[in-house]
C-alpha cells in the first residue's frame, strides 16, 4: 500500500495586483509616451553620463577590481546555493540579541504585519528610511489607507512623495526631474516654504533639511530596508549619503526593517568586498558617508523595540528557476540603468515596476511573472534592451543579465503558443529549404523595394510582421540578389578577375551585392 502525496508545486511568485511589480501597460506603448518627453531625456541623459563618468574614474583606481567583482559573484552565488539555512541562522542571531524576526510570504503579509507593528506603538505617522522593499510592496498606500502617515526622508524619495510621483530609478528616485520642477514642488507641497526659494541646490537641500527635521525630532517609529544582512551575526546595514537613514535608524523608539530574503550574507567579513563594490557602482564613491550597521537591541543605546520582516513576494519562485535564481545576485546598484541605451532614453516608469532598467526587465518577470493575464505587461520587458551587454560590463557582482533577458523571451515565445509570427516563422523554414521557392521568394522580395523611402529602409511592414517594424527598421530588398549578380555576366567576369589574382574580393556593388542582413549585421544581435 503507497499514499500518493501529489507532485511538488511551484513556489508562489508575487500576487497578481498587489504592490508596484507590474505596470497597466505594455513597455513599447508606455516608452512610446516616454520618448516625446524632450525633458525627461535631457535629465536622464545628463544625470547617466555623470554618474557613468564618476564610476568609470572610481573603479579604475583598483587594480583588483575584477577581483572584487569575481569575489562578489561567488559569495553571493554561495549564498544563494545555502539561502535556508542563512536565513535561520539570520532568524537565530536576531532574536539572541532582542529583536523579532517575521516572515512574509508576500507583499500583503508584509504590509499587515508593519501596519499591526505601527499601531501598536499608537502612532500615526513613521518616518521612512529609501527602500526599494517597501516601494516594491506599496507599503506607503497601504499605510496610508490604514490611517497612518509615512514620511519619506530620503531627499529624491520626498520629491516623489510630495509630487505624488513614482521612482523612475534605483539609486536616484527623481532622476527625471530639474532643479526648476523641484523647487516648484517644494513651494507647491512644503509647508513653511520661503516663497523666495530658488533652484540653488543647496537651497533646495535647505528647505527639505528644515521640514524633515522636525519629523526626526517628533516621529517615534521609523521602516526601513536593508542593504545587507549579516547571518554570521544578526547585523543589519543600511548605507547611504545624506544622513537622513542615520536619523532614523537611531533616534526612533521602535524600528521596523523590511528586508528581501536575497540581502543575507553569510559572514560579516563579506562586508569587506561588497562595501567597497556598492559605493563604486552606484554613486561613483569609494565608500559612502553613511554606514549604519546595528545588531538587535542595545539597551539605552537606539531603538528599544526592533522588527525584522523578511520578504519572499516571489523570491523563492526566482531561486527555483535555474537561470532566474542569478537575478537574486543583484546588489541594486543601478549600474546597469545607467549605462543602458534603452533605459537613458525612455527613463524608470516606463518599465510599470518598483525595478527599472537593465536588472527590472529580469527581476520583474522573476518575481511577479510574465503571464499571470491575458496580455500581461511583464512579459514585454525582456524585449526591452538592445542585447549591447554593457549591462553585463558595469554589473558589480557579475550578473549575465543579457543571457537571461534572451532565455526570458524564449520562455515567453514558447507559453504565447500558436502565434502570426510563429506561422510565418515556420511558413519561411519551408520557402528555405527548397531552392525554387527560395529563388522564387527572392524576386518576389525586389517588389518591396518600392516601399522603402529615400533613406533605403522600410519603417511599417504588413502584419504579420508589423510588430517586427514597431520597433525598428527594415532594409529595403537590394535591386539585385547576390545570387542573381553572381550569375550576371559582371559577376562572372568579377569572379573570373579575382580567381586569376588569387584573391575573392567583395562585390564592387554592396548595396546591388549583398543581402540586407549583412548589411546591418547589428540588427541580429
């Protein structure tokens, strides 16, 4: 007698319409909008190039550095590999020293449990360290639904928060916006503002520094997320550049940290190599101002009353799949973003999620799925990047992130199933492996050429290629095949020449000669 216990299921991926995971639409008709936003370009483009140029001159400092980044990429690929069981050891080492540890299954648990943590204090308001965690969850609407209102003291995050904005990147929430938006925000949402204020940058910093002191002073409960979490020790860190994290780490009665379950590490010394990869890859630093490392509780000392939530939300979904898994390696450096040619001219909302750029189009679809809908939004951000791999260059711990982009899209093209592409795909192997309707295809492709306009190419094909031209251009068809000119009597006499010199040339006619793949070869890439 046997008991059939049933097969093993999938772990969860994030619910589906729950927290900031998956935008209403679809990468190319959001980007669409994005890219006729002059401004918007002129700001990332500026801000990117900067940053790129800071952390170029940083990491060519160390002569180790691609020793860093091998180091950063076995501890975290080790840790991956032994995730349980750092977990518990984090879970042990935390509560030893006075803190609590929960677990979240998903963003809603979470949310509930920081909302129950809140109100038992009997406040009404918490100050917020930047957390992509929480940002990720929408643990901001649901605190305030709840009655309770959080303040984001980060000063890129509260320009978001005071224009009802939404990040648009990982490191640098309002990257989108100028010195002149901010300082009509701070006159328009800041209360006490001097109406004098100018787009100063210090000014500016000023105006936010005095509205958020007061809510250090007076706010007794504080989230934030986490950089990193030691198992070794049940050390928590948090790094940062304006002092604002300091504040509320240690003046606050009660501290709650939402932490995703990737931030563990297994030993306090692998601080060593990630806080000298972060500060390089994301601000352009060799180290950051602020480092804030705490352990538990320390009577007298801090906080009286520390939380630990540990967040899945579809982390144990990504560590399942074998390729997926290296996305949880991510740091949040924003390296990628800033050096991607996509992400510079369509900025963060387009991608619909907490996660944009390079590393969103990956994490994205890892954690909340690419067909949970009909029509699912996620599912178009594998197509979002142009393949170049600088992403894979810049990544401080090494993440093969165009691999996964093309074995995401394979994943997608096989659950779409029957498709127009799909048939016209298999419609094209069969013109291919026969020689006369090849040649006859050849031909019939010279009508095209007439759709081509003054500058060679073809900027809208018939369906069921129109998505293949949504996206980019066509060549027109050369007036003459490389087969046809071969068997011209000025490709016979060509070839004859070179024979007797010993040498093939390439044909004295490339745009008569050569097919239209070879003459844009970086479209295939």
């Amino acid at each position: 007698m046997s008991t059939f216990l049933g097969m093993p299921a999938a772990p969860p991926r994030s619910p589906y319409g729950t927290g900031n995971l998956r935008g209403e639409r679809t990468f190319p008709e959001a980007a669409h909008d994005e890219l006729r936003n002059e401004q918007l370009r002129r700001n990332l483009g500026r801000a990117t190039r900067t940053i790129r140029a800071k952390r170029l001159a940083v990491t060519g400092e160390l002569p180790d550095w691609e020793s860093l980044r091998e180091a950063g990429s076995a501890i975290k690929t080790d840790t991956m590999n032994r995730l349980p069981e750092l977990l518990e050891q984090l879970e042990r080492k935390v509560t030893e020293r006075g803190g609590t540890v929960h677990w979240a299954r998903d963003g809603a648990e979470a949310n509930e449990i920081v909302t129950r943590l809140v109100r038992a204090t009997g406040s009404s308001d918490v100050i917020k360290v930047k957390s992509m965690a929480t940002q990720e969850i929408g643990l901001n609407e649901h605190l305030e639904a709840a009655g309770i209102t959080p303040h984001e003291t980060d000063l890129a995050e509260l320009i978001v928060q005071l224009a009802d904005d939404r990040p648009s990147h990982i490191l640098v929430p309002a990257i989108h916006r100028n010195r002149d938006e901010i300082r009509q925000i701070f006159l328009d949402e800041l209360p006490g503002v001097d109406p004098d204020l100018d787009n100063v940058p210090a000014h500016l910093a000023a105006a936010a520094r005095a509205y958020l002191r007061e809510k250090f002073m007076t706010t007794r409960v504080a989230v934030s997320g986490a950089n990193f979490g030691i198992a070794e020790t049940g050390t928590l860190t948090v790094v940062e550049s304006e002092g604002n994290g300091r504040m509320c780490l240690t003046l606050p009665d009660t501290l709650i940290t939402v932490m995703g379950i990737e931030k563990v590490l297994p030993r306090h010394q692998d601080l060593e190599v990630f806080l000298q990869l972060l500060p390089r890859s994301s601000t352009g630093e060799r180290m950051n101002p602020y480092t804030s490392l705490w352990t538990g509780v320390t009577p007298g000392d801090g906080p009286q009353d520390f939380h630990l939530v540990l967040l899945d939300n579809g982390r144990t979904a990504a560590l399942a799949d074998a390729l997926g898994r290296e996305a949880l390696n991510c740091i949040r450096c924003s390296a990628c973003l800033n050096v991607c040619p996509v992400y510079e001219r369509t900025g963060g909302h387009a991608y619909g999620s907490t996660y944009p750029g390079p590393i969103g189009a990956v994490l994205t679809p890892q954690l909340a799925g690419m067909h949970a809908a009909k029509n699912d939004p996620n599912s178009s951000l594998p197509y979002a990047s142009s393949l170049c791999g600088a992403c894979y260059d810049a990544c401080p711990v090494k993440i093969d992130i165009p691999s996964m982009l093309v074995e995401l899209r394979h994943q997608h093209t096989e659950e779409s199933g029957i498709t127009a592409e799909k048939l016209a795909m298999k419609a094209a192997a069969g013109v291919m492996r026969s020689p006369r309707l090849f040649t006859a295809a050849q031909k019939a492709a010279g009508l095209g050429r007439a759709a081509g306009g003054r500058d060679g190419t073809i900027s809208r094909l018939p369906a069921p290629l129109s998505g293949w031209s949504d996206s980019r251009d066509t060549a027109a068809p050369p007036r003459q095949s490389f087969r046809a000119w071969l068997a011209s009597p000025e490709g016979a006499a060509t070839m004859r020449a070179a024979a007797e010199e010993g040498v093939t040339p390439a044909a004295e006619h490339p745009e008569e000669g050569v097919t239209p793949a070879a003459e844009h070869p970086e479209e295939d890439r």
